[in-house]
C-alpha cells in the first residue's frame, strides 16, 4: 500500500515539475518573440532615421555648393588668373558628376522583349546583369564618353556596378530593375558613341539578346550631378 502510494506521490510530483517546465518554455518563447519584434521595430526605426540624415546631409551639400559656387564666382570676377582657376574647378566638377552637364550624345533605351522561346516550345527570357552593363558602359567610355548616367544615375570614376539580388546596385546612387526600361546617357562626339554601340557584338552581348534596343543621336542631353557621395581617404596629390 504504502508502495502504491509513494509511486502516486512520485507521479504527481513529476506531473507537476512538466507542467512547470512546460510553462517556463511558453513564457520564455513569448518573450523571445517580444525581443525579436522589438528588435525588427527598432532596426526599422534606425533605418528611417539614416534615410532622413542623409536626405539633410544632401541637402546641406547642395547649400554649401551653392555657396561656393557663388564665392567663386565673385573671385573670378576680380581678375584673369581667378577666371582660369575657377574654370579648372568647374571642369574638374563636371568630370567627377558633381554637376549637371549637357552637351550631344546619344541615348539607348533598353527593353525586355515580350517572349523569347527556346528549341523545346517553353518560355526563356534572360535578364541582363552587371556584366552586359560594364561591356555597354566600357564601350561608351572607350569611344570617348565624357558623362554617363543609366535611369538618370550618373557613373562617377567611383561608381559600382554590381547584381545586388534580382537588382543591378550602381553604387550608392539606386538599382536598376532588368525586367523594366532601362535608359543610358551618354555624352560625347554623338557619330563616334553611335558607331561603338552599333558595332557587332556590343548591343547582342549575352543576355542583351534577349531586349530591344533603340538608339537616338542627339544634340542636346542633360545628365544630372551625382547623389553618391564621394570619398578621398587615401589618394594623395604628389609634391
């Protein structure tokens, strides 16, 4: 009896100590799944607050080149000397995308064709990626391209491009969708930029294949300034 008994007592004893780890294993799981809530809240929040400061920080830079800009002009008012100085910095603004520029080019509009069937009836379509834009990028710059922008991003000597996902990254600056329109500026001898991009193997290269293309001379284009910010760390002028 007393055998039975202590067997009962032991029973309930390790009911009681389940139901108390079972209790502590569902409190312990909802406040995980409070932290990790909290946590996304709050990355969400960190982002938005870094979108904002760098929308000031870009504003504040449009301020001071303004600025700037005006001091120089003034400068360059007083004497043939300041006038050249002013010139080369222009000239030197203009080359690394730090200002709006037009002049004669060309531009290509990409698009993904409807449907593309391959041997066995299906549907195949392939998108470009990082390496049919370098290929159309170097191309215009070996033909003499003084400023690029693809979708209005312009390409500084500091510009990426590189498949971020199902995105092609340029930079800092934005994404380029593959599946939608994409435009690319160039400006430059608008005869020779023609001719580079017409030339066998630079607008069928690869997945470009698979897009329509049509290319416009023409006489004015509008390139806008850069919105990656560019860093100079480690390069030194020579003495």
């Amino acid at each position: 009896m007393k055998k039975v008994l202590s067997q009962v007592v032991v029973a309930v004893v390790c009911a009681f100590l389940g139901f108390l780890l079972t209790y502590q294993f569902k409190q312990l799981s909802v406040a995980n799944s409070g932290d990790i809530d909290y946590d996304s809240a709050d990355i969400l929040s960190e982002i938005e607050i870094l979108k904002k400061e760098k929308e000031d920080l870009q504003k504040n830079n449009e301020i001071l080149s303004e600025e700037l800009k005006q001091l120089e002009d003034a400068a360059a008012k007083e004497g043939e000397i300041e006038g050249e100085i002013k010139k080369q910095l222009d000239n030197a603004r203009m080359q690394i995308g730090l200002l709006d520029v037009k002049g004669p080019g060309v531009v290509i509009t990409l698009a993904l064709k409807n449907s593309v069937f391959g041997t066995n009836g299906t549907q195949t379509i392939n998108t470009v990626s990082e390496e049919e834009i370098v290929n159309l990028i170097n191309s215009l710059w070996y033909a003499g391209a003084e400023a690029i922008s693809i979708n209005e991003m312009r390409i500084t000597p500091q510009t990426g491009i590189k498949m971020a996902g199902s995105s092609i990254s340029i930079g800092s600056a934005g994404r380029v969708d593959p599946n939608s329109e994409i435009v690319i500026k160039a400006i430059g001898d608008k005869s020779k930029l023609n001719l580079a991009v017409n030339f066998p193997g630079v607008l069928d290269y690869g997945a470009l294949k698979s897009y329509s293309s049509d290319v416009k001379q023409m006489d004015d284009i509008t390139i806008v300034k850069t919105t990656q910010s560019l860093r100079y760390e480690y390069i030194k002028p020579v003495q």
